[in-house]
C-alpha cells in the first residue's frame, strides 16, 4: 500500500498542494489550498485514483456504488471505479449529481447509476472543509432511492473547525453515523514540510510552515 509521504509527494510535485491567499468555500481565507482541479490528465488521475481505490478497498468492503459529488467529484468517481475495477476485480456502480435538474431525456438530477435503498454508498469527495459538500451529497441521496450511506474518502481532512467546536468531519460523522477516510490530514502536511526541506519550497518553506500553523491555530479546533 502507498503511503501518506507518497501522497503528500505526488501533491507537491504536481502543484496541487499550493500556496499563497485563497477564499474556501467556507468564506475563510486561507494560505494554502489544495487544488484538485490539476488532476487534469491522464497520469495524474490514475495516480489519484490508485490512493482512493486502496482506502475503499481496505475500509468498505461491502459497498455497491460510488457517489461523486459535481463537479469535481465527477472525474474521480469514474476513475476510482475503473481503479477498483482493474487492481481488485470490484464491481461497483456509480452515480453523481447535475447541478441542476434535467427536465428531458432521462430528467432528475442524477446521473448513472439509480440509488436504491438496497445500495450502500461511498461518498468519492476532494477535500473537506467545512463538510457542506457532503451534506449536500446525503441530503440528494436521501431524496433519490435513500441508499444506505457508508461513509466517504476524501484527499484531504483540512481539520478545521465545523459549525462548533469540533471538526466538520466530526461532526459529519456524529450527524449521519457514517465513516470518513481521509488519505491524509492537514497535519500529515505540516509534519512533512517541517521534517525536510522541499526544493520547490527551499527559499520560504519555513515561512509557509510557519503560516499554516498559524492558520490552523485560529481554524481547527484540534492540537496541530
């Protein structure tokens, strides 16, 4: 199996692990951001892929569909399921969401597969923040076959603080009872920045360590 340091590699080297002022979708500013749109060829999704595969894999054994959240979750919904596929002979179905309904051809609002009560679901997201995706994709689910919801695997648990005091995937995890795998955390991050030099960052490493501490001191409501 890869490891964490494999991951955290893969996002430097493609520049989806990035620095500088960003706004979350949870209105925060942030100075760094994991931008999963540069999964955006052929080498990187099947790289992607085989992480989220293996998560799936180890920890929902008995799941029969995938879900992808629109839009970024679309490309990875597809391509995990064609992973799982290849490297463990796993069948699932998928399905995700327009951000709209369709009111022709087929109509609704999903796309793929047909979730029914029958199905057990994994969520297939990018990066949690303040878990509104998420919610989001029960609430659609629920109103469209009501599936069992297992879980989620995510790239990234940013670990910052949801409505309360506690994280947004915590809390996500008390409200639905489900299961969210991160392949790795924020923290996961700064253990590794701070434990070796990166040449990319060799000129001001130090002082985006010293940023993401900082941020995540105000944000998360966990020991960093």
């Amino acid at each position: 199996m890869r490891t964490k340091e494999d991951f955290i590699t893969f996002l430097i080297e493609h520049d989806i692990l990035t620095f500088g002022e960003f706004i979350t979708k949870s209105g925060r500013k942030t100075p760094y951001f994991i931008n999963t749109g540069n999964y955006n060829n052929g080498q990187r999704l099947s790289a992607i892929s085989e992480f989220y595969a293996e998560e799936i894999h180890e920890n929902f054994k008995n799941a029969t569909m995938l879900f992808g959240p629109a839009y970024k979750g679309i490309p990875l919904v597809s391509v995990v399921s064609l992973k799982l596929f290849e490297k463990y002979k796993v069948n699932l179905s998928i399905a995700f969401n327009r951000k709209e309904a369709k009111d022709h051809g087929e109509g609704g609002i999903i796309v793929g597969h047909k979730p029914s009560e029958r199905d057990k679901v994994v969520i297939v997201e990018d990066v949690v923040t303040s878990g509104i995706s998420i919610s989001e994709s029960i609430e659609i689910l629920k109103s469209n076959g009501n599936p069992q919801i297992l879980g989620a695997v995510i790239s990234v648990d940013r670990m910052e603080r949801g409505k309360g005091k506690k994280t947004a995937i915590q809390e996500l995890q008390e409200e639905f009872g489900i299961k969210i795998i991160p392949i790795i955390t924020i923290k996961d991050i700064l253990d590794f920045l701070s434990s070796r030099e990166i040449p990319k960052y060799s000129q001001n490493q130090s002082e985006l360590v010293k940023k993401m501490i900082e941020y995540l001191k105000e944000n998360s409501p966990l020991e960093i």
